[in-house]
C-alpha cells in the first residue's frame, strides 16, 4: 500500500507540474504600458501610405494549455514623416477580416463567430479599429526590459480605438526609414480588459479561463505617397 500511494502521489506531482507548464505558454512580448487618452500632435511632413497587402496584424488570445493566432487586415493606415522621423500616423484595422491560423469546424463554426460576437469583439456594432500615433522616441531600454524585437529603436505612442474605448498604448518597434519606404515591427502584450473584453478572464473557470493577456505582432510597410 505503501508504495502504491507513493506511486499515485508521484502521477499526481506529474499532472500537477504538467498543468503549471500548460498555464505557463501564455506568448510573451514587450508589456506595453497603457494610460488614459492622450493628444496626438499635429502630423507634418510627407505621407506614406500603408501597404495593406504587405502589413499585417497578428494577435494570439491565450487560454489554460493552449493558444490561439489569428490575423487581422488593416483596411488603411498612412504615417507622416518629417526631417527622417514620424510625426504622426493612422491606421484602420478591420476586424471582421479576422483569420484564425488554427483550422477545422471547432474554429470556423464555433470560435471565430464566439470571438465576433458581443463577448469579445463586437463586430457587428463595430467593425474597425483605429490606432492614432501620438508620439514616436528614441528607445533607451535599461537592462530590466530591452525589448523582445531584435534592434528596437523607437517607443511608438498612440491611441488605440476598439469597441468605442480608447487608450494610450506604448510599446518598442523597430522602424526602419529611407527616403521612399518605411518599414515597422513590434510584439507587445495588451490587457483586453482595457476595452471593457472580460470573457472569461475568472479563475474559478478552471481549464475554461482565458487570459486577459493578448499578444500583439505588427509587421507594417508603407510607401511615400
């Protein structure tokens, strides 16, 4: 008997420990900080107009053991430059373009319309988002949080509208810019909380919780108009 009860306290050490890891595959990016609404500056300079082709949004909502990815299109965006920096810039993300990378009836016919819905995106009420650059620094991480993107340069600030709720997001991206093209990339973590997404973020859920942690890659090219 003896053994036998070390044996089951050892499977259930193994489960326990197994749980732990699946729990612990939330994807990590840069924490974005996230404020109150703030002032874009006027925008100055040349416009380059987003290739909606060529850019992409990429997302992965996290819940216990498992991860979901998807895309979504920006149906515009445009960044103005001055003097070899940005000085302000738009873009509209249509979030009924969203594709989900996983495939199969569990994701077409179940989770996709449940992420559409009023639970989560809403997207009959409303069926874009905006985010408005308000300000774009030079990054000087320390040596606590250098960012995730491989040869972060700037802290891109900007308003970002989803669901009628609008706040300040920041992250580090990489921003590569010549006289014709400017090309962006950054992968930060938002808490969907924030506009007012609370579906199943309630631990008593057990292996139905799902993350308020949402996952955010941007890979964006633009052309000077």
């Amino acid at each position: 008997m003896k053994h036998a009860y070390s044996f089951k306290s050892v499977l259930l050490g193994l489960a326990a420990a197994c749980t732990l890891v699946a729990c612990d595959q939330t994807p990590k990016g840069d924490k974005a900080t996230i404020t109150e609404k703030q002032e874009a500056e006027k925008a100055t300079g040349q416009t380059f107009v987003v290739d909606t082709a060529a850019s992409t949004v990429r997302f992965i909502g996290h819940g216990v053991g498992k991860n979901h990815p998807g895309k979504f299109k920006l149906s515009s965006g445009t960044v103005a430059v001055a003097n070899n920096h940005i000085t302000g810039g738009t873009f509209v993300i249509n979030i009924k373009s969203m594709n989900l990378e996983d495939k199969g009836e569990m994701f077409d016919k179940k989770l996709h319309p449940h992420l559409m819905s009023g639970d989560f995106f809403d997207a009959d009420k409303f069926a874009t988002a905006k985010f408005e650059i308000t300000k774009v620094e030079p990054y000087k991480p320390n040596d606590k949080d250098t960012s995730l993107v491989e040869g972060a340069n700037f802290n891109v600030s900007g308003n970002l509208t989803l669901k009628n709720e609008t706040k300040n997001v920041t992250f580090p991206a990489r921003i590569e810019l010549d006289d014709n093209t400017m090309k962006a990339k950054a992968d930060f973590d938002i808490d969907r909380r924030q506009w007012q997404m609370n579906y199943g973020n309630d631990k008593t859920l057990g292996d139905q919780f799902i993350s308020e942690t949402v996952n955010i890659e941007l890979d964006l090219h633009a052309k000077k108009q």
